[in-house]
C-alpha cells in the first residue's frame, strides 16, 4: 500500500525505516503535515529478527515496518514508495524529486534513509549476510552462541569485535586476513581470553548444505567454523542532499561515513534533521527510532518558533 503523493508538507522524511516512521508518527501526532518517502530497500532486511527492542524482540523486521506504517496512517501521516534523487532548498523550505520525475515541496527535511553495509570482497560473506555472517553481539550474538565463531578483521575494531564474541562462545578465531596481526597489548588481551589469531588472507567461506562449514585460507588451509562476524563499513544513503551542499564526512570511529548532525539532529543546513544510521551508522533499532522521535520534536518546535514569528509580524 502506498499513499497519493501530495504537492506540499510541514515534513518530508526520506527514509522508511525505525528513525523516519518514528519521527513520522511523532510529527503526525501533533498534527504536522508528513509524508514519508521509503524507498523499500531496508538495511536489516536478510535478517530473521529484530533484537534488542523491548517488547518487540525477535519480530521480522519487516512486520516491524509493516505495524510502523500503520501507525503513521492511524494519525494522518502518510508513506510513500519512491526514492528522492534530489533537494534543493530556497526561502520557502525544500524541493524534494523523486525517481520517475515527480516533486513535492517540504517546509523541513528529516534525513533517516541509513547506510548501506560494504562489505570485503571474499566470496560467501555477502550471500551469508545477516544469516551466519553477522556484525553485532547485540543484534545477532545470542543467535550465535556456544558456536565455532570466525571474526574477519577489516580495521582498527577487530580485536574488540573478538572480545565482544569472546563473551558468547568459548571458540573464537580472530583471522588476520589483509590485517596485520595483533601485537602488543591486543595480541596479550585475545591470548588471555583465549581467542587464536589465524594469519593469512582468507580466500573464501566453505557452505555445506546451505550453512557455514568452515574458513579457508589462501594457502588451501580450511579452519572449522559454524559463524563469521564481520565489520562491514558503513555508507551513507545521501547523495540526494549534494544540492544542499550536505555530504557525508568520515565517521570518528572509522566505520565509514555518515551525516554530521548535533545530538538534536540537526544538520549544518538549516531545516534539514538527520536521524538513524544515516548519522549515527552503529545505532540499533531501539536507538534510532528513539533518535527520530527527538529530531521530530525539536523540528515541531523550530516550526512552532517560526510560526510564532509570522504571526506577531502584523502586530509590530
């Protein structure tokens, strides 16, 4: 089901995801004016469960977004397929176009379209992804427990990602593969926990019967193993925004790229609020719908303000 676009709105939110249908839902009940606009293409998609969401653990993230939308509706708010190709802004608020060549003006822009995951080039991991290869203890660590556990070291965060694993089974391998292997005090702190380094590119991931089977490594060495997790690096979903002069920045943490955005959400455009993983790429999705929700209210109050302003003007 899909709403009829309309031509103008307090709200446009790009992205249907936990942050935009959160932020929506807030925004369609103070009576904002609010269309999402989804392009249908969500992050967590291959994944079985949403975990770690009170009350909601292990619902499918897509009867997740389905009971999402519905809420959004029940208030007047509206959700639209499509994908924004482009915003431009003047003194009025922003020009949103949409693939296909249909516009719709918004007074603000709530920014929550997310990242997509990069992952290393080795084949297996991507047609595993969100099965038996994972990246989160949180999301997916409960799932993996007590398993033969593999981490493929991507970046600086592996020796913490192993350790993060280390806390669910007692068999974890951290493979070095295009990394140098740990030294130091990472190399002293996965001995004390157990964990084996494996030097050596990996080559690919053995699939026996639809599951993990095992590593193997360029030399033709196959380790053993039942789950990878892997860091993949995150890329924002915003070349929309270029017109804006609004592009992603290298994320503090090495993970990839995001949208710079305050604690409140809000961008270095003025009327433009980012919410989710588009600005914050390690949020769960307890946290960016709750992020949403704050970017709602502070962009009702900055409507309110301006508001407020018109309306004292014929008094001065």
């Amino acid at each position: 089901m899909s709403d009829l676009l309309r031509d103008e709105y307090d709200v446009v939110v790009a992205g249907g995801g936990a942050a935009g249908l959160n932020g929506a839902l807030m925004l369609a009940r103070v009576r904002r004016s609010v269309v999402v606009i989804d392009a249908g293409a969500p992050r967590n998609a291959p994944a079985e469960g949403v975990h770690g969401l009170l009350a909601r653990d292990g619902i499918s993230p897509a009867e997740l977004l389905e009971r999402g939308r519905a809420e959004v509706r029940r208030y007047g708010g509206q959700v639209v397929q499509g994908e924004i190709t482009a915003a431009a802004g003047d003194s009025g608020g922003f020009t949103v176009t949409l693939a296909g060549g249909a516009t719709v003006r918004a007074r603000r822009l709530l920014v929550t379209t997310g990242v997509v995951d990069e992952l290393p080039d080795v084949p297996g991991l991507r047609e595993r992804w969100g099965r038996d290869v994972v990246h989160c203890p949180y999301c997916h660590g409960w799932e993996v427990r007590d398993q033969a556990i593999g981490v493929l070291a991507t970046g600086p965060m592996a020796v913490h990602q192993a350790l993060l694993f280390r806390q669910l089974s007692d068999d974890v391998v951290l493979f070095s593969h295009t990394m140098p292997p740990p030294s130091g005090e990472d190399a002293a702190g996965l001995a004390a926990r157990g964990v084996r380094v494996i030097d050596g590119e990996v080559a690919s991931l053995v699939i026996t019967e639809d599951r993990i089977a095992g590593v193997r490594l360029a030399d033709g060495t196959t380790i053993a193993r039942q789950a990878m997790a892997v860091a993949s690096r995150m890329t924002a979903r915003a070349a929309f925004l270029d017109g804006l002069g609004l592009r992603p920045a290298e994320h503090p943490a090495g993970v990839g790229e995001h949208i710079p955005a305050d604690a409140a959400g809000r961008t270095s455009v003025p009327g433009v609020w980012a919410a989710g993983n588009v600005t914050d790429p390690m949020a769960q999705v307890g946290a960016s719908a709750a992020a949403g929700a704050a970017a709602a209210a502070q962009i009702n109050a900055d409507l309110i303000a301006e508001e407020t302003r018109a309306a004292a003007e014929p008094a001065a």
